[in-house]
C-alpha cells in the first residue's frame, strides 16, 4: 500500500503508533531514493521527540535489518561474539578486546562504523594506520573470520543500506539521541552480522548520548530485549562517560594507546582503559561459554596481554587487512592547556572536548568532512586528581597549528575544580545479564 510520507511525519509528530506497513514504506522508499531527505529528517526529529513503541521498535530494526543482505557464518564452527559501545570520547575498547577475545580462541565478527555527533568512530581509527583496508565483501569477511577468529569491516553496501543512509542522516540533523533510532540502528548491524552473542557497553554522562544512568539502562534492557527475540546472548555494562577514557581521543593517538596496552605496558592515564577492555572481554568469553565464570573469563584475557597472544593477535589483524603499523602517523606540533587555579579536578564536560577533537579535525561537522588521522588531544588528569595552577590539563596534538587556538579556547571552558578532594568515579556502575 502507498502513504503520503507527510501524513505518517505528521501522524508521528502527533503521537501516533506507526504501524509495520507504514514503517516499511518510509523506510523502504528512503532507501531507494523515492523520499527525501528533508521528509527522512521531519519523520526523525518527529521519532527524537515523540518516541516509538516497542512494536513500533521492532518493526523498524525488522525493516533495517532486511533492507539489504545478512551475514551467513554456517560455515564457521564455533560461537560468533561481538561488542557494541554507545559511544564516546577516547573509546577506543574495540581495538583491544577483539585481539583479546581472539587470542582466546574465539571468533570476534566486527562491522564498525565511524564517529558519530562528538564520539570518535573505530573505522577511523583503524584507518590511520597506513594501508588499513576495512572494505572487505562479505565472502572475504567470512573467510577471514574462518582463518583468523578476527575482522573488522565498514558498512558494505549490502549491509543494512537503509541503517547507512539513516546514520549519516542522524550525525547532521541533531536526532542522534533518541532511545529507538540508536536502538535499530545498534542492532540491525549486529543481527546483520550473524553472530550468537552481543555485549553491550552504554554509556552514561557528559560524554554519553545518554546523559543519566536510569537513561543508560533503559536503552541497555530495549536493546536487550530485541536482541533476545532474536535468538541471541547478550549482557550489557553501564559505563561513565562524565571525562574522557583513557590517555587520548584521536585516531592515530588512541591506536598508539591501544598498542602500548597490547603490550603490557601500564601508564596511570590508561588502567581505566585497561580495566574496561578486559571486563568487556570477559563477558565475550563468559557469554561464549569459553570459561566457567566471569572471574575466569577476567583471568583468561588477562593472560592473553601478559603472554603477548593479544598484541600477536592485533599484528595479525593488521596483516590481514594491509595495515602498516610501524609507519603510524605522529602530530608534529603540539598546544598545551594549563590550570587556572590549585585545587582538585570537579568535572570536564566530555561532550564539549569531543567538540573540541572535531575542531581539531580529529572528528567531522559534516557527513563529508575529512578528518585527519595525527589530530587529536591528550589528558593528563582524572576526576579527583589534584592539580597546581599553570599544571597542564590538556595537550593538543597535530599538524595544522592553526587549528589550535579556538580548540584550546574551548577546552579551557570543560574542566571545573574545587578546593575540596573529590572522589573518583566509579567506571561500571552495573552489569545486566
């Protein structure tokens, strides 16, 4: 049956339940080219505003998913597990817990995507090694998950095409933050992928798209929920996003962290990414069956950093897909911000230093803007560490200096302090299962 795409925009922005056909038909004609995008992004802001039901959900991860090709691993024996993070500022999880879990002998299927709104994307870091191909088609991404336990692949143009249209979409229209929207597009990826099991990072905070843990865990039990009238496992962990993870947000910065802690290599800036790869890898191999409990799960991947079969893993990947890792770019130029005051670092607003990395081209505006891969910033202080004025908070690293005066004018508004001493956060305030 044909609609008029402006009566469901406005059935929708009215509060009305749209019902599987309707969806269809939008979402169906927008991927063909027949709607829009001004008519795609008046029924988004409508969904940003009104909500969606959970049928209404369903339906539209439903139409997503089978908008193009799905993933077939038949013919790869063993349990299929992947993570999926909501998003964030120095997230950089993906590339060290897939070398991990692999490490441990089990088959880690990625379809990443790249940075969304002030959240950096993983293709992008992946892409600022030197030769990094992340277009694999389908059958070579089965082959490679068959020989190497590990891929990590775009969006293919078979591949939930009505998702990669609508995402893109989303970054620029302001309707990234809406519970349904993330919730289809999370998951019509994933159960594209063809895997068993899926651990969930949501993120809550300044940082987060998710601005309050209560927020965070409705989007983790909807995204459960739907992933489990699929047929698949799945856990999720709420994580703090209220300051940066980790030492860096940048692409060829935050590889250069994840290669350090592939190797073992310990820095005060870096145990909170440390500790949040391993507990995420853990609940891979927890829910793959692969150890008995999560205690010796933790112990598994532990073991697989100390023993060197992580970073083997990761070298290994990079070989599979053309990448360079000894020729990883570095910035040449460098800007330093420094504290006001003595005292104890309060908070950073981590939405406003995302927005800073994207000024500095480490992430983009716009759908078409090209990022540059050395650009980015590094942290120098946690929540609660304590801080002389003139000490330095920030650095801004890159090449084009020109860039740096209005980041670094922006970064000096995202950190408040107190004279009193304030109390760590806690990284993971709870885990679903």
């Amino acid at each position: 049956m044909a609609y008029l795409p402006a009566e469901l925009i406005k059935k929708k922005r009215e509060s009305g339940e749209l019902s599987e056909a309707e969806i269809s038909f939008f979402i169906n004609g927008y991927t063909r080219g027949d709607i829009p995008d001004y008519q795609m992004s008046a029924l988004l802001m409508a969904i940003y505003f009104r909500g969606m039901s959970e049928a209404e959900t369903l339906a539209l991860t439903k139409c997503m998913l089978f908008s193009g090709k799905t993933v077939d691993f038949s013919s790869v024996p063993g349990f299929k597990v992947d993570k999926h993070s909501t998003g964030g500022v120095g997230d950089k999880t993906s590339l060290i817990l897939g070398p991990i879990v692999a490490a441990c002998g089990i088959a880690v299927p990625m379809i990443s995507g790249r940075g969304l709104g002030h959240t950096g994307g993983t293709l992008d870091k992946l892409e600022s090694i030197p030769g990094f191909n992340i277009h694999f088609s389908l059958e070579k991404f089965v082959q490679a998950i068959r020989d190497h336990k590990i891929c990590f692949i775009g969006q293919t143009p078979e591949i939930c095409p009505a998702d990669r249209k609508i995402y893109a979409l989303r970054d620029v229209t302001a309707t990234v933050e809406s519970l349904p929207l993330i919730c289809a597009s999370i998951l019509s990826k994933k159960l594209a992928e063809g895997i068993d099991g899926l651990v969930l990072d949501v993120k809550f905070g300044s940082g987060a798209f998710m601005k309050t843990p209560e927020d965070a865990e409705k989007l983790a039990r909807l995204l459960m929920d739907v992933a489990r009238r699929y047929g698949k496992n799945v856990s999720a962990l709420l994580t703090n996003m209220n300051q940066p993870l980790g030492r860096y947000a940048g692409n060829s910065l935050e590889v250069a962290e994840c290669v350090d802690l592939l190797q073992n290599k310990r820095h005060p800036m870096t145990e909170d990414t440390r500790e949040l790869s391993l507990q995420l890898s853990a609940q891979m191999l927890w829910l793959s069956g692969a150890a008995p409990s999560l205690e010796g799960a933790y112990s598994k991947c532990e073991e697989s950093i100390r023993s060197g079969q992580a970073f083997k893993k990761f070298l290994e990947l990079c070989r599979l897909h053309g990448g360079d890792l000894s020729g990883l770019p570095v910035p040449r130029k460098n800007l330093t911000v420094t504290a006001d005051q003595d005292g104890f670092i309060q908070s950073f607003d981590t939405e406003g230093i995302g927005y800073a990395g994207i000024q500095l081209k480490a992430g983009r505006a716009r759908t078409e803007d090209k990022i540059d891969p050395v650009s980015g910033i590094e942290f120098h202080k946690k929540v609660g560490d304590a801080v002389k004025k003139g000490e330095t908070i920030f650095t801004l690293h890159g090449n084009d200096e020109s860039l740096f005066a209005e980041a670094a004018k922006r970064l000096s508004t995202c950190v408040t302090y107190s004279l009193q001493k304030i109390s760590a956060p806690v990284l993971i305030i709870k885990s679903l299962s």
